[in-house]
C-alpha cells in the first residue's frame, strides 16, 4: 500500500489502526490533541471481554481478530516484537448476585475460543459466577508498545489540536469522544469512568460485575498494580477525579478482594468512554475544494470495549483503504 494517511486519534483505537496500516505500506501521520498516555485508553484497566458495543454481525467477529493478536503479543518470546507489550492472559470471573450464573451474551459468537466455566460462591456477597481466562492488558506498557511499533513502519504521532477533521486524503477518524464535535455525530456521548489504582499486594486474578446501570465493580491485577472501578456516569464531561467515588471504589474493591486491605493507593484516573448506540465503521466521501477525492474513515464508538475490539476494526480500516485505494479515482 503507498501514499498518505492521516488518522485521527492516538487511543488504543487509533494507534492500532495506524499501526495496521503502516505495516501494510501507507505512510501513516497520527494527529492527536492527546498523547497515547494522556488518552481514555491510558485510564483503562484494560480487559478483553466482549463486547457492549453492539454491531450485529461485526462484535464478535472483531473481538475474535482481537483476541488472536492479544493471545499473540501474550504468547511472543522477549526477543521478539511483543517484548514489553504489557499483555497478559489472565484468569478471572465474572460475577453473579444470583445463584444461578449465566453465560455472557456473547458466548455462541466466541464458544470455540473462549470456554467459561460456571462457579458457585466465587467471591463475598456473590451467589455465581463465570470463570474466563482471557487477555488483561497493562496499558502504561502496551500504549508506548503501540507507538513504538508504529514508529518502526515508518508512521509518526503528532500532538495537534484538530479544530476539524482534516480535509484532504483519507482521514481515519479515530477520534473517540471528540466525534461529537469533529463528525458532528450527536449520537456520541461520554460516559465518565473513574478508576482507582493500587499495589499489587500478589493478586493474580480478575474480578468484573456490570448488573448496575451506573457503575461497574472490577478489580484487575497487572504485575505492578491493580485497577479497581468505575463508575459509569452518563454524560458527564468531567475529567477530574471526585474523592466520595474514590473512597468508595477502594472501599468496594476491598470488601471483595480482602488482600487489598493494605494495599497503598496510588492514584485515580478519570476517562471518557465514547459510548454510541453501535461502533461507527464506514466510509464517507467528503470532496472538497482543496480534495475532490477526499475521504472518511470512521472508526469511533467502542464504548469501553476499545480494547476488546481494536485490532479486528483496525482490519477492517485496512480492508477499506484497500478497497478505496484500489480504485483510480482515489488516490493517496
């Protein structure tokens, strides 16, 4: 593949397209008012579990192309490219206030991949639960890994703030809770989630319960610390860390992890989840004065299952360019 692309966006999304595309030969300049450490993506406790963000026909296909390279980077000897990747694959359980555990939704998509195993009384106030073993991703290593990876193909990361989406060549909107504005996509919303960090006391397994519509209870070792969480505020845009939730989150966490007890707080992180009733994945063609050729690739609204979903829609976005590309009448 040869000639310019532009994405938008440098989130776990982003950065994976932009990767994808760059391995395949395009030069690749990522725009972002936020670095990849500064991003929602960075906030993220980071496990893959499919899927919320609804695209019948596509979710399961893409958590399934996702799950493979995860299981991959997992997997690579510490010579190769997923050195310091900061991918894990982790047991844990999904959990039940009912005696009587249910499988995801999800499971007929991705039973031959992934097997839970259902478990009575898995943790304190808990009737059931699932068992998975699944990848948890450390997103302070796998971000910088992203973007290292790019920067080997040849792609760039530029900080700019974008007060509309570029207008010339294929642009890869990326763009994450900012498509509101830059696509003009009402259906966009933020949902805040706000987490909390802690040591790592040697917890080695995962917690997840989602049954409340505000908030979700999780608690997700990574070697060095453990991401517990979140709440699930529905458009608010706030970005600063609210102490009543801190305290609580610690609080829930530790009522059901009883390890954490002693465990040191390390900090909080606030990020904006670009919910929207199902992932925006199309091209649109945009001709402008400066561009006849000018097209759109939008790839936004992955909710919190970004990291679940982003290298099967960054497959997606090659295909596309392909498909675009192949066409005489639009170059890059």
């Amino acid at each position: 593949m040869e000639g310019r692309i532009t994405v938008v966006g440098a989130g776990v999304v982003g950065l994976s397209c932009a990767v994808r595309l760059a391995e395949s030969g395009a030069e690749v300049n990522v725009l972002a008012r936020d670095l990849p450490l500064e991003t929602t993506s960075a906030a993220a406790g980071a496990l893959w579990l499919a899927a919320i963000a609804a695209r019948p026909g596509d979710t399961g296909r893409w958590a399934r192309e996702t799950l493979t390279e995860m299981r991959r980077l997992a997997g690579a000897e510490p010579e190769t490219e997923g050195a310091g990747a900061g991918v894990r694959i982790r047991p844990g359980t999904l959990l039940f206030r009912a005696e009587a555990a249910r499988h995801p939704a999800w499971d007929d998509d991705l039973a031959d991949v992934i097997r839970p195993d259902a478990v009575t009384r898995p943790a304190p106030g808990f009737g059931s639960g699932v068992r998975l073993t699944v990848p948890l991703v450390d997103m302070s290593r796998y971000l910088p890994y992203l973007t290292s990876r790019l920067r080997a193909a040849g792609g760039t990361l530029t900080r700019l703030a974008l007060p509309a989406l570029p207008s010339r060549g294929i642009v890869v909107n990326c763009a994450g809770v900012a498509a509101r504005a830059l696509a003009a996509d009402q259906e966009v919303r933020a949902v805040r989630s706000q987490v909390a960090v802690l040591s790592n006391p040697g917890i080695d397994e995962w917690y997840w319960y989602d049954a409340e519509p505000d908030e979700l209870l999780c608690v997700l070792p990574h070697d060095r610390y453990v991401v517990v969480g979140c709440t699930q505020d529905d458009g608010d845009w706030s970005v600063l860390p609210d102490g009543t939730d801190a305290r609580r989150l610690v609080g829930q966490a530790r009522r059901l992890v009883p390890a954490l007890e002693g465990a040191e707080v390390l900090g909080h992180r606030v990020g904006l989840k670009p919910f929207r009733p199902a992932v925006r994945l199309d091209a649109e063609p945009r001709p402008t004065a400066e561009d006849p050729d000018h097209v759109r690739i939008h790839c936004y609204g992955h909710g919190g299952s970004g990291v679940t979903l982003a290298w099967g829609c960054a497959g997606d976005v090659v295909r596309t360019v392909h498909e675009l590309t192949a066409q005489p009448t639009l170059p890059i």
